[in-house]
C-alpha cells in the first residue's frame, strides 16, 4: 500500500517513522511519503491561507497549492505498480466528514493508494474537493465529533488504524480478531501477573485452563461492556451473530 501525506507541519507526521507503522515502512509493507504543502506555493512568502469569502473568522486554505501536491501526490503513484487498477483515496479530515470507525479502516486497508489532506486555518477551499474528483475517490473524513486544530492528529489515527490492517504488519494476525470492534464488541478485560496485586486477584477462570470457561467468561464480559458503555453497539449488533448464551448476559 502507498500513503503519501501533504501537511504544513510534517514534522507532526514523524511519530509514524517508529513502532510498527515505522517499522512496515523499512520492510516496504507500507510506502509512506510525507510533502510539505508550501513546496508547492510560488511566493517568497510561501503562502498557503487567505481571508475567506463572504467575511468570518480566520483564514481558509488557497485552492492552487493544495491541486499542486496533490496531483503531484497522485502520479507519484504505489511503487512498483504499473497503472494503477484503483483510483486513489483522498481522505480529507474534517469535523465535518462522514465518521471514521474500524469498518472504515478495514475498507480503506484493502485500497492501493491513500492520499491525506491535512487541512489547517478553517479549512481548504472547497473547490479543490470538487476538483480532486476527476482523480480521486475523495472522502472527508471526521474522528468525531469533537473539533481539532488541523488534520495531523486525525491522519495519525487513521494511518495508524488502516496500516495495521496490511497484511503483515502486526505480527500475529490472531491478535486482530478478538480486539475492540472487531466483532462490533468492545473487547474483554486483560490481566498478567502477579496474580494477586495489592490484594486485587486475576479472576479465578482465567487461571482454570478451561479454555471452553474462558472463551465464555470473556464474551460475557465483552457483552456486559459494550452494553454498559457502548448501548449504541448493541443496538446495532446482527441478532444472528449471538448464541443463546449471549441472550442470557
Ligand atoms: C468547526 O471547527 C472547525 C471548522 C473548520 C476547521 C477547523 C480546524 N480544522 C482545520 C482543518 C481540520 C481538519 C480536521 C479537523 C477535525 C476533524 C475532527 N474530527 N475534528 N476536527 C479540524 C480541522 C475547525
């Protein structure tokens, strides 16, 4: 998969150079290319905002150097590929994009070349979303619904989210099944040792060796979770995918 990443301040974007996304990008899992938005200003003052249309509050993002890096984002293309079979993704941060969820990163990790926007100021104009969908398949993008000061933070989340979705980059792939989401559940409690810690015991079925008791403890805790904090989870869970001793949780 390749990732190319335009920001302002890519510096922020270096947390993905360690642990496994840095890692899968040594191994040539992921191709990662961080631009810095300003290369493609032609100004000595390498200006990237102006005053917004119609009047408000700060600045909005100019539309050229946005066109710019992104086509030159798009025909940089996945190493190594001849012409692409996909269109690229252009996921675009935005308070106000559809919500990124785990169905979104598991999506997104089967596409071939993913381009983030990080928008800063009050946004980028909005010419250039209508414009990258000659080339792009463009999706705003939210994390929630909650307001952030640039598209970064969001591009590290999801990033990190998608990437380690690619095959081969966590090393035991096991360890994707049973996490938070993956089965529309939040997951189950984890313990290590000691097993008893300032007078708190790992609970005792975890210690039984019954694998059939563990797995059920655990679905039962997963069940109680999501219904105690996530009832919109719940709510949304196919009736088919629960067995009757799920119904008596
Ligand atoms: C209403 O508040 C805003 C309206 C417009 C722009 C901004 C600031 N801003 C600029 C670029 C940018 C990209 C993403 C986000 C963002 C995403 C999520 N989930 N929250 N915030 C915020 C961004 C704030």
């Amino acid at each position: 998969m390749r990732i190319d990443v335009v920001s302002i301040f890519p510096e922020y974007l270096s947390a993905l150079d360690l642990s496994l996304i840095g890692k899968a990008r040594e191994q040539g899992l992921l191709q990662l290319t961080v631009t810095d938005l300003r290369e493609f200003t032609a100004d000595r003052h390498r200006t990237v905002d102006d005053t917004p249309y119609g009047g408000g509050a700060g600045m909005v993002m100019k539309p050229e150097p946005w066109a710019l890096a992104l086509d030159a984002a798009r025909t940089r293309g996945p190493a190594g590929a001849g012409a692409p079979e996909q269109r690229p993704v252009l996921v675009v941060p935005s308070p106000a994009g559809e919500v990124f969820t785990q169905a979104t990163a598991r999506e997104l990790a089967l596409r071939e070349h993913l381009v983030f926007a990080c928008g800063r100021y009050e946004g980028i104009d909005e010419r250039v979303v209508e414009w990258s969908r000659e080339h792009f398949e463009v999706r705003p993008m939210s994390l929630g619904d909650y307001v952030l000061n640039g598209g970064e933070v969001a591009v590290l989340a999801m990033v990190e989210a998608i990437g380690r979705l690619v095959p081969g980059v966590i090393g035991n792939p096991e360890s994707l099944v049973e996490e938070s989401h993956s089965d529309g559940l939040l997951e189950y409690p984890v313990y290590t040792k000691p097993a008893l810690w300032r007078d708190r015991p790992v609970p005792e079925v975890l210690l039984s060796g019954h694998h059939g008791r563990i797995a059920r403890w655990r679905r039962d805790r997963q069940l109680q979770r999501t219904a105690a904090r996530r009832p919109d989870l719940v709510a949304a869970l196919d009736p088919a995918g629960l067995d009757r001793a799920d119904r008596d949780v």
